[in-house]
C-alpha cells in the first residue's frame, strides 16, 4: 500500500512539473490555429490557417529571424572557440592557479545582461573613436556589437560543457602520438578533436540557443539591426496577434522534430553496435521496418512528419471564411440582443413624473409675490393698478420715468 502510493505520488508530481513547464506552450500553439484576432484558446470559434500566412507577410517578424540568425552563427563560432581555449587552459593549468582562473572565467555568467551589453557599447565605441572610425564604422555595427556582447558569458557555458568532457579525456594518447612524431596540432586535429566532436556540437547547440533568445544584452547592442527577441518585444508593447503564436508553433515543432532526430541517430548508432539486446518482432502483428525496429524516438519521428505534412495539406485546400461569417453575424446578433436588453432594463428603472408642487398661496389666490410667478397670470389675469398719482417737484417732474417721450 506504502509502495503504491509513493508511486502514485510521483506520478502526480511528474504531471504536474510537466504541466507547469509545458502548459503555456501547448495551449499557445492551440491559440494559432484559431480565428480570433486576439491569442485565445477559448472560446473556440474556427479552425483557421491564416495566421500562418500573416507570420511570412511580416517583414520585420522575417528581418528578425535573419537578424538572430546570422548573430547566432557569429556566436557560436566565437564561444565555442573562446571555450573550447578555455576549457584546455583550464585542465593544463597549474592546479594553485585553476581555482582563480575559474572563477575569472565563470564571472560573465553572474554579472547581469544589462551591464554586459552597456559596458560592450561602451567599450568599443571609446576604441573605435581611438582609432579613428565614423560612427557608423565596422566597431559600431549591431551584428558586430551583438555577437561580441552575447559572446561574453556564452562563451562561459561551453567551457563548462567541454571541461566536462575533456576530464574523461586520456592524456596518454596526446603523449603517445608525440612520441611517434606527431606534431602538437596533428595530436590535437587527430587524436583531441575527434573525442571532443560531440561535447563542441552539444555546446555549439547551447550557444544558438543562448543566443537567439538573449534579450537583456541585445537591447543595448543590436543598433540597425534588430533580432527577433526585439522585434517580439516591441510587438508585444503595441499589441500582438495570433501570428506570434504561430510564429511559437513552428520553433516548438521544429525543436520536437531535432530532438526526435537526434534520439533516433542515437539509438540507431546504439543498435547498430549492440548497445541494446536484439528487439523480437512477434509473429503476429506489424512488421515495422528494420530502422524502426526497437526504435520508439524514430517511430515518433514518423509520426510527426506525418502530422505536418497534413497539416499543411490542409491548410492549403480548407478555407474557413463561411465559419468566420456565421460567428461575426453571431456576435452582431448577440450584441443586439443586448443592447434591447439594457434597453428594456433602462427604461424599468426610469421613475414616472410626479405633479410640480405648487407654491402657498395667500389671499385671493396670490403668493406674497402677488401672484408674478404663477403661471396662470402669463399673458393675462388682473388688470394692473393704477399708477400713483405724480408727485410735483421742483424739477417739474423730467426725472418721472413715465415722461420719457411725452413730458408736460
């Protein structure tokens, strides 16, 4: 009972960390493939390829994807020589100083990407102005500044890779081929780089990866040109579409389809040399070719390219413009529905109009106002007073507001 729940347990766990980490992925290649303007997964409303065709009609989504990947190149060409150098030094060292070389080596990886990329421009703009260069010169140039600056702790990462395989190397192969008259760089072309052929791919791997997904030291190195981290960034700033998750879907894909490749060659390679005891095939049942063969990372592999090549079979006969139509003319009619509604609720809260109250009354029907603001006597009612009878003045009365044009 112990046994089985500690399994259980474990399996939950394992769900859950794989749901955590895998989650946004998934449901963000889901958003691609519906016809909201916004990335939503629900609700659903059509299935819809055009997303697809949104992402390669965005010019500056492509000029970024050209961007990252001539700097990643640049970057993996200089951090794995960089660490590669490093990684040497570091084993024929001597062992009082390996611990502070180390340390010097490992600090790139602890300082923050801001500093990293402002000290670059920095740096090389002050060395360009001693030598005498434009601004706009080659020591200035974003490719040139980008490269240098993501090269600075990525550099690091493939030293760590390749120390950890250069401990298992045997330094007396290099020794015996000296003695036999073979020049350093012919020991290490021949004997070295071979046995480290596959730690430099694992590393040159780690550095484009690093690379195409830097942000920090990019913003402050990229000049003219911009990566794709950039140019998402700046999207997102302003609002984005599906087409960015599209955009995700095609890098997860293309991730899935190298990682299933690789595992593939690996346990071909494994089978090949009898890495694994023969797979019986059973008597009954689908004989599965012999590179499939014990081989579930290659059958995967099938599998996906299957679902792309459907996928994109799909997507270039189905035409999902009557489902888009029939949920606008949806939405329209909800909209209206609801605008009746608080329409017929606005008009149940309105109050009915009461009576103006009237103003007290004094005798004869007359406010102590006599009567000026009762609205009965507009245009008629009493006759007016007499006026009082003139008083003489000195002045034979040209100060009387009543003599205004007739005098006496």
């Amino acid at each position: 009972m112990k046994l089985s729940f500690l399994r259980i347990s474990l399996w939950l766990y394992l769900a859950l960390f794989f749901a955590y980490l895998l989650g946004p992925l998934v449901i963000m290649s889901i958003t691609a493939f519906n016809s909201p303007s916004f990335p939503r997964m629900t609700p659903w409303e059509c299935l819809t390829f055009q997303w697809f065709g949104a992402l390669f009609r965005d010019e500056r989504i492509l000029n970024g994807i050209k961007n990252s990947l001539i700097v990643g190149v640049g970057t993996v060409a200089l951090s794995v020589a960089m660490g590669l150098a490093a990684a040497l030094m570091l084993t024929q060292i001597w062992p009082k100083m390996r611990t502070s070389f180390y340390t010097l080596i490992i600090a790139p990886i602890l300082i923050p990407g801001v500093v990293l990329g402002i000290s670059t421009l920095v740096f090389w703009d002050r060395v360009a102005r001693m030598l005498g260069m434009e601004p706009g010169g080659f020591l200035s140039n974003g490719i040139f500044l980008t490269i240098i600056g993501q090269s600075t702790f990525i550099a690091s990462y493939c030293m760590l890779v390749l120390v950890a395989r250069l401990q298992r190397y045997d330094v007396s192969l290099t020794e015996a081929a000296l003695d036999l008259g073979a020049t350093h760089a012919q020991a290490f072309r021949k004997i070295m780089l071979p046995f480290m052929r596959p730690a430099i791919a694992s590393a040159a791997v780690l550095a484009f990866l690093a690379s195409f997904e830097n942000y920090n030291t990019t913003t402050f190195t990229f000049g003219e040109y911009p990566t794709l981290t950039i140019e998402l960034a700046q999207k997102v700033r302003y609002g984005i579409t599906p087409a960015i998750s599209a955009l995700a879907f095609i890098i997860v894909a293309l991730t899935v389809f190298a990682a299933l490749a690789n595992e593939a060659n690996i346990r071909r390679n494994q089978l090949a040399g009898g890495g694994f005891a023969a797979v019986s095939t059973p008597k009954s049942g689908l004989h599965l070719p012999r590179f499939l063969s014990g081989n579930p990372a290659a059958i995967l592999l099938v599998l996906v390219a299957i679902t792309v090549i459907t996928v994109v079979g799909t997507a270039m006969t189905y035409s999902p413009q009557q489902c888009v139509a029939d949920v606008r003319a949806a939405k329209q009619l909800k909209a209206r529905e609801a605008i009746e509604a608080l329409r017929a609720a606005r008009e149940a809260r309105e109050p009915v109009p009461e009576a103006p109250a009237q103003a007290p009354q004094g005798e004869n029907g007359n406010s102590s106002f006599g009567g000026v603001f009762n609205p009965n006597n507009l245009g008629g009612g009493t006759a007016p007073k007499p006026a009082p009878p003139k008083a003489k003045t000195g002045f034979g009365g040209v100060f009387d507001p009543t003599n205004l044009g007739t005098g006496e």
